[in-house]
C-alpha cells in the first residue's frame, strides 16, 4: 500500500494536481509507511527503546503528531497567503485611486508620460 500511495503522488505531481514540496512529504511518509509495513518487528523494537510497551499506542502518537505539524504548517501558508492577497488588494486600492486622480486632473483623456 505504500509503495502504491508513493506512486500515485508522484503522478499527481507530475500531473501537476499537488504542489511539489507537499509531494515531496507524502511521499516521505509513503515510503515510511512501506518500510514500517515491510518490516514490523523494526517499529516494536523502535517502540521498546523509547520505553512504550504498545506499539500501535506509538504509532498513533507519532501519527497525530505528523499531523498537528502538517495542519500547523498549512495554517502558517494560509495566513501568509492571506497577508499578500490583503497588501495586494491595498496596492491594487491605490493605484485606482491614483488612477482615478488623474483622470480628474486631465479629462481631456490624453496623458503625457
């Protein structure tokens, strides 16, 4: 199963269907769930060193955790992206406002530049 997810990322980036850098972290978390597959024995050992007496109780945790940091970053994109959009659209403001300055102070339509 994580080879298959691995493939179908990569097609979707290809496709251009997913942003590459998020590509890239599927991917990294495909190929880590076919290790974790193939090997089982890999992670409860991993488990009894950090000192957790149930695997799957681990894996859970380790699972939420990737996730709060994959929301976290989402957010963090959001905002900024919102951020641009509000400054662009105050940029965009003016300059229609000059614009319309302008056109007040010259209605012949002719301008020199």
């Amino acid at each position: 199963m994580g080879v298959s997810l691995a493939v179908l990322i990569l097609y979707l980036v290809r496709r251009d269907h997913l942003y590459l850098m998020h590509g890239l972290f599927w991917v990294v978390v495909a190929i880590v769930a076919a290790v974790l597959g193939t090997w089982p024995g890999l992670f409860d050992r991993l488990a009894v060193m950090m000192g957790v007496s149930y695997p799957p109780a681990l894996m859970l945790l380790l699972t939420c955790m990737v996730l709060f940091v994959k929301a976290l970053h989402a957010d963090m994109v959001n905002t900024r992206i919102e951020r641009d959009v509000r400054r662009l659209n105050q940029r965009l403001a003016l300059m229609e406002a000059d614009m319309q300055t302008m056109r007040q102070s010259n209605p012949t339509g002719s301008t020199t530049a």
